[in-house]
C-alpha cells in the first residue's frame, strides 16, 4: 500500500490485513519501488499522487521490473485523463475513496487471484515447450516417415506454444488474454 496520507494507508492496510493479506506500507513511491523490486508483492494498491511519484511513475517503474504486478489506483475523484493513462500502461483497477474495506479486500483478491492464474498459467505453457522438446529429439532420433510427420506437427506445436510464450510476457499483456483458441 503506497500513500502519503497516514490514516488512509493505516486503514487501508487494516481493510488488507483483516481480509488475511500480508500488507506492507510505504509513504514514498521511490521506498515502494525498490521495496517492490526485493518482496515481489502479488499485488500493489497506490494512491495517484504520493508526494516524490505520481501514480502513473510507479506504475510505470513496477512494471520495467515486472509487467504482470497488478497495480491498483486509489485516490478521490480521479481524472478521466489519469485513469485513461494508466489503463493504456496496465492499471488493473481504480478503487475511488472514500471507499469500504470490503470493496478493497475484493478488488485485490480478485488482482490476487488473477495474478496466480497467470502465473499457473506460465508454468504450464513451460512444461508444455520442455515435453514438446523432448518428443522432438525422439521423434528426430527415430528416423522414420512416420516419426518425420509427428516430428513436424510437434515442431509446429512447438513454434505456436512459444509464440503464445512471447506474448505472455510481453508488456502487451492485453492482446495474450483476447487470444481465443482455434
């Protein structure tokens, strides 16, 4: 939780803590970014004008370090211009104050929730790119018209997994989740 305002991060991090998060607090954007850049938080909650950093900094600097970090705006009355900028950058959510505990708790458990589908989703395609290598070395090895056809479709499973690898971590985020499958 990143804020300047004392009393907002206090209740804030209650609102977390209560909703069984570890939540660390930090009152300058340049103390959350290196903090962000050792802990690795699942999720991040930041107001849009900090004192050092503007919202739209922080993101921009969490998201060099790691794209996928959900980071979530507060703040009261956001301009239209700055939650469009932030969007267009990876801005997973707004939470406007005053706000409910609650509502905080399920804005971030549903950051949380995503952020660790995506993460799942990674280790699978990565499994998926290490068995397709290893059927193709064996079909490679086999030396048959047969093994050569597999092989083929192997290779182009191979070439198509990790293109969708690309885009999984690349800072087009956006396009990878719009992708259906053939």
């Amino acid at each position: 939780v990143i804020s300047a305002d004392a009393a907002e991060r206090s209740k804030v991090t209650q609102a977390l803590a209560e909703a069984a998060y570890k939540v660390f607090e930090y009152e300058t954007g340049a103390d959350a970014v290196e903090s962000i850049e050792i802990l690795r938080p699942d999720v991040v909650l930041t107001d849009n004008l900090v004192g050092d950093m503007t919202g739209q900094q922080i993101l921009e600097k969490i998201h060099e370090e790691d794209h996928g970090l959900p980071v979530i705006f507060m703040g009261a009355a956001l301009e239209k211009k700055t939650i469009l900028q932030a969007l267009n950058y990876g801005a997973y959510n707004f939470v406007e104050r005053p706000c409910y505990s609650n509502i905080i708790a399920n804005v971030v458990d549903n950051a949380y929730r995503i952020r660790h589908a995506e993460r799942a989703l990674e280790k699978s395609v990565n499994v998926l790119i290490y068995q397709f290598s290893e059927i193709k070395k064996i079909m490679h090895d086999q030396k048959s018209p047969t093994s050569d056809k597999v092989g083929a479709i192997i290779e182009d499973l191979l070439v198509e997994v990790m293109e969708h690898k690309r885009q999984l971590n690349s800072k087009d985020l956006y396009q990878y989740k719009k992708y259906k499958a053939p």
